[in-house]
C-alpha cells in the first residue's frame, strides 16, 4: 500500500473517532435509548470507516496485479 492511501486510511479513522468523542460527550445526558442513541450513530461510523479501509486496500491490491 502507498503513502497516500495509508494517509487517507488513518484521517478517515482519526475523524470517525473525533466525530464520535464529540457526539457522545454532547449527547451523553441528553440519551434515552442505548441502542438508537448510541450504538447505532457509532456503529454507523465505524462501519463507513470499514468500508473506506477495505475499499482503498482492495483497490491499492488489484493495482498491483
């Protein structure tokens, strides 16, 4: 994997777990439900962090070849 794409990975994490610190210390009393308020948004996150690393490292794979 190049520089850029492994750059691009870890922003993508860095932010997804910024924007996630922010919500739930905004939003930390402000929760009724534990499901729709937070593992949800949360889970929401990490799964597009998880799309974003796998696609870039598929991608950089069948560059290769």
């Amino acid at each position: 994997m190049d520089t850029g794409r492994a750059i691009v990975i870890a922003s993508c994490w860095l932010s997804l777990a910024l924007i996630a610190s922010v919500y739930m210390v905004v939003f930390a009393d402000k929760l009724g439900d534990i499901l729709f308020g937070v593992f949800l948004p949360i889970g929401a996150l990490v799964v597009a962090g998880l799309t974003v690393t796998f696609f870039l490292t598929s991608s950089s794979e069948q560059d290769k070849h």
